[in-house]
C-alpha cells in the first residue's frame, strides 16, 4: 500500500487539529522565567525548570501573551509583588496550547498568579536575612556610631534623579545654616545593574574613608518593581560589612528592602534622610547650648558663693591682720633683740682677736724693723765702698765714649770724642 504524502501545512494543520483535540483545557504550569521581552505591546516568554540538584535545564519551552491579555495582567501582577517580571523569577501561570502552521508551537498565556511569586520572592529573602545572621553581620552597620557632628557625605545615587536634587536642596537651605560637604557617587539605582554599581560606589568611598562621616543611599520615586535590585545577597553583605554608617532612603514607604533592614538608619525618602540629618546636627546643637548654659549658671552660682565667702573674710581682715601685725611685731622684736647680742658676741670676740693680733705683730714688727736696718746699713757700706767718686778721689780716672766706661780700646776708632772723669773735673779728647 503505497504512502499518503502530505503537504507541510496539511501535516502541520493535522497536528494543530490533534493538539486543540487533545488540549482542550487550559493549565496552570510552574516554571522560571529565563527571558522576558516585549514586542508591540505583546510579551514574549522563555520557560525554563531545572534539576532541583545539579540546576541544570531539564526542560524549556516558549510562551507568549497577547497585547490585550498583557495589558490586564502585568499591573495586577507589579502592583501585588512590587516586582517586574524578569528573568530569575519563578511563576506560576495559566497557558493553553497553540500550534500555528506557519509559526509553530507556543504555550499562550491568560493568567499569572502573583502569590506564587510572592511566596518564591519572600522565601528567597528569607534565605538572605537568615544567612546574614548565620554570618553575624546583620546587625553590624547599625552598631556603628554615627558621628555627633555629622557633615562629610557620601552619596550613591543617580545624578539625574529628583530624589537626589530634593536632598541636596534641603541640606543647602536648612533653616539654620548648617553647612554640609556632600559627595556624590553616580550609580543605576534600578535594573539588573543596580547591584554592581552601587558595590562599585561603595568601593570607590572605601577608598577615601578618611574623608566622610557616613554614607546616605537615596533612590526616591520610581516603580515599585525597580526595588528588586536592592534584594541581592552580595549587595546585603557589601553594606552589613561597609566600615561607615550606611542611611537608606529608598523612597518606598511601604516596602522595605534587604537594604533597609541591614542599614544603619533607615528613612523613607531622600528628603527624610537629609530632615534627618539635619535633625541630627540639631540636637547636637542643642546640647552644646544647653551645656554652655548649665557652665555659664554653674559659673555664675560658683561667682557668688565665692563673693559671699569673700565677703565674709573681708570682715575678718582687720582683725586677723591686727593680730598678725602683732604676732609679727613681737617676732621682729625677738630677732633683732637675737641679732642685736649676736652682733655684740661677735664684735667683742673680734676685738678680742685684735687685741691678741696686735700683742703678737708689734714685737714681730720691731724684730724686723730692726733686722732690715741692720741689712740697710750693710748694702750702704757695699754701696760707698763701690761709688766711683771715691775711686776718683784715690787718683782713678774713667773714660767713657757715648756715656758708657771704655774698658777695652778696641771699642774706639779714629774720630771718636770720648771724655774721661777725673777727681775734680772732665777731660775731652778725640781719637786720632
């Protein structure tokens, strides 16, 4: 029996018409999402379930949902969980089969049950808190100090979001001229790169820790769907081990994020971190004010206890200073009636002294006296017995040339004048 050939679109109208025969229903499918996109107001879905041990792919397939269909589901969906849809979450939706003979087989989606993914995102969640605390580090930002003057920020936010130009415009117009130095550390505060550009801002203030107080996270507005970013394992460990106190200023005030949880402070909006910040210098503030004021009363109460003691010595000090001129009167007295008899001992004994001095120096005095005129004497005699005038007297001449005695005539040559002395006169004569 010779075979039936089919043409392709008969073979794939006969598939289409086994699957409408054999599905007829529609199926609620657990599934991971490994892409999501939208086309012309359409969304188109990849499937995915992996092996729950090696998570390794053991089945794929391709969904869709038709623009009309889409517009209702995806609202209901972001307003109940908060989330988009995206690739890595996990959902439970309702599909029927559909195979087209010129596009194929595709599961067509009318409905997606939030809950299910809500439950997958707080299990999720739960699994990071409970592995920060394991790792002891959940409460670590919120045990560090916040400085008592805290005016040196680092801010990781986006440079083009309002929440960011709320802060800054509150910080610089603050009702009581507080000066803040603000930094800012540019980073995508939604999508799937928020959590490596806010680790890489958090880095980047690592670096110059020296140089800031604290660390302020601020996102403001936005869709709630864009706080998934915030949900992350690494980020949540980033900022629980961040040396600096991290506020977060999210902008949600009835959600909060992993990051919230683990911040140092957390507030609602950017507006609320700076109000808080400005609060905080504030009561700072406050309390140099009411210190200054408990020092100048402290001060003042200390002043006048110290006038009425004053006061009250100034009365005595007449009469203390009477007795105490007394008291010093009667020991001068004493000292100089002392000194007085000291001064006549002494001099009495030095007196005495003399007395014995001069027995003993007039004899020693006469002795010498005596015994250097004896010497006297005999250096005249030596003196007479060598004068020249009595060598002269005897019939002795001395001849002298320039003044000086001539004892050797080879001291003169021809022309000298010498003169020679003789008993009664001088004779001058020339060397010829």
């Amino acid at each position: 029996m010779p075979f039936k050939i089919l043409t392709l679109y008969e073979l794939n109208t006969l598939v289409k018409e086994t699957i409408e025969i054999s599905f007829p229903n529609e199926y609620w499918v657990e599934a991971e999402l490994s892409e999501v996109r939208e086309v012309r107001g359409h969304c188109y879905m990849q499937l995915i379930q992996k092996d729950i041990h090696s998570n390794v792919p053991i089945a794929q397939a391709s969904a869709k949902c038709w623009k009309s269909q889409w517009m209702e589901i995806r609202p209901h969906f972001e307003q109940s969980t908060g989330q988009r849809l995206r690739p890595g979450l996990k959902v439970l939706i309702q599909v029927y089969p559909q195979f087209h003979e010129n596009f194929g087989f595709s599961w067509i989606v009318t409905d997606i049950d939030p809950t299910y993914t809500m439950g997958d995102m707080a299990r999720k969640r739960q699994e990071i808190i409970k592995q920060l605390k394991e790792e002891g580090v959940f409460e670590l930002n919120k045990e560090l100090p916040l400085p008592l003057f805290t005016q040196r920020i680092a801010v990781i936010s986006s440079q083009q979001a309002a929440g960011f130009g709320d802060f800054m415009n509150q910080l610089l117009h603050n009702e009581y001229g507080f000066a803040f130095d603000v930094k800012l550390f540019p980073a995508v505060m939604q999508g799937e790169q928020t959590e490596s550009s806010v680790i890489n801002a958090l880095n980047q203030i690592n670096d110059a820790l020296d140089h800031f107080d604290c660390v302020v996270l601020i996102r403001g507005g936005g869709a709630v769907a864009d706080l998934s970013g915030f949900d992350t394992l690494t980020l949540a460990e980033n900022v629980a081990n961040f040396p600096l106190p991290i506020i977060t200023g999210i902008g949600h005030e009835r959600d909060e994020s992993i990051l919230d949880m683990i911040s140092n402070t957390r507030v609602k909006t950017p507006t609320a971190a700076a109000a808080f910040l400005i609060g905080r210098l504030r009561l700072v503030e406050e309390r140099i004010i009411e210190a200054q004021n408990r020092i100048a009363n402290t001060v003042k109460q200390r002043m006048n206890v110290e006038n009425m003691r004053l006061g009250r010595l100034t009365g005595h000090i007449p009469m203390l200073f009477s007795l105490v001129q007394t008291r010093q009167q009667a020991r001068l007295d004493r000292i100089f009636t002392k000194l007085r008899n000291s001064m006549a001992q002494a001099l009495s004994l030095q007196h005495h002294h003399i007395h014995l001095f001069e027995n003993r120096l007039l004899p020693a005095l006469d002795r010498l006296l005596l015994k250097e005129s004896h010497r006297l004497q005999l250096l005249k005699q030596r003196t007479d017995a060598a004068n020249p005038e009595h060598l002269l007297k005897r019939g002795y001449s001395i001849t002298l040339l320039n003044g000086k005695s001539i004892r050797d005539p080879k001291q003169l040559k021809a022309g000298d004048e010498i003169e020679t002395r003789v008993e009664k006169g001088i004779l001058h004569s020339i060397i010829k």
